[in-house]
C-alpha cells in the first residue's frame, strides 16, 4: 500500500509505475501494465459550470482541472505533449476551454492505427501524451468508484496489434486527499 509520500507526482518518476496491474485482454490473455496512485486537492475556487454532469474538480498550481487533464498536467510538467481524449464531447482537448486541439501527424497516423483495428473510438484511453519518439495512454480512475471497462481492454488490444508496446499505457489511480 502507498504511503502518503507515494502519491506526490509520481510522473517525475520518468512513468515508473507505484505497483502492477494484472490486465486481462478481451481475448484472455493476460499483460501487466503500470498503475500510479496520486491524491489530489479537491478545487475550493469559484464554481466550475460545465462539469460534464457532475464530474470532480480538482486543484492543480491553483487552477480547476479535471482528474484527466490535472494527469496531463503532470506529464507536460515531466516534458511531455498531449492531450485529453474527451470522447464525450469528441475532440482532444488541453484546457477546461471546448477548444479542439489537433495532434501531430505522427502520433495521429498511430491513433488512427488504433482506431482501425478498435472500430471505433470509444474505449480510448483519457490522456494521450507524447515525448520524443514515444507515446503513453494514460487511464484515469478514482479510487474506488471507477473500473476498467470492457470497451477500454478491446481499446489496448487494438493498440497491442497496432504495435504500441504494453508499456506505453499506464493506469491513473486517483483520490481526493483528506485533510
């Protein structure tokens, strides 16, 4: 079990995951990936208005993120680029602004690689990031209250047979910290 020291930004760590995931693929088969566990500060600043029905804010560098983008925050703060795959609203997002955002042709030919063979682009990942010649989906789970969907295992079958290295996703446990 984490300690209180274990959930500070553990992506400094250059993704070196806090503990196993034991992940069982659509077909059976089984693969290990990183999980992270982080606790963050819940936002006590002025109320957000587009909470997607409710979802949690929380407080990074004194801004109102949601868990997925406070996740991308702490990776560009380890040097890398990326985005949040907001398959609600359809669009790759940096911000709590609706702005759409585009992604680099390389990372888009891999994404579309995926797409292909997944069907269809539900079950992505939350955050795509990318540094140098390497991408990560990053999965974001409060603790206790979310699980792995079925469509989420198909969609790192997919990227598996795409050839994206079991590696390069990461689980992203998260929690409100209690003072």
């Amino acid at each position: 079990m984490p300690n209180e020291d274990d959930y500070i930004r553990p992506w400094r760590l250059g993704l070196v995951a806090s503990e196993p995931y034991d992940f069982s693929l659509p077909t059976g088969e089984k693969i290990t990936i990183g999980k992270h566990s982080i606790l963050f500060d819940a936002w006590s600043g002025a109320p957000i208005h587009e909470t997607y029905g409710g979802k949690t804010v929380v407080n990074i560098d004194e801004q109102p993120l949601f868990a997925e983008l406070a996740i991308l925050h702490l990776l560009q703060d380890d040097g890398f680029d990326g985005v949040w795959v907001d398959t609600y609203r359809n669009r790759f997002r940096r911000s709590m602004a609706q702005v759409r955002c585009t992604l680099p042709q390389w990372v888009q030919e891999r994404f579309d690689a995926i797409l292909t063979l997944n069907g269809r682009r539900g079950g992505c990942w939350d955050v795509l990031a990318w540094k140098n010649n390497q991408i990560v989906f990053v999965e974001s789970k409060r603790k206790r209250k979310d699980r792995i969907q079925f469509s989420q295992r198909r969609w790192l079958a997919a990227a598996l047979k795409a050839g994206i290295d079991a590696d390069c996703f990461s689980i992203c446990e998260w929690d409100l910290r209690v003072d």
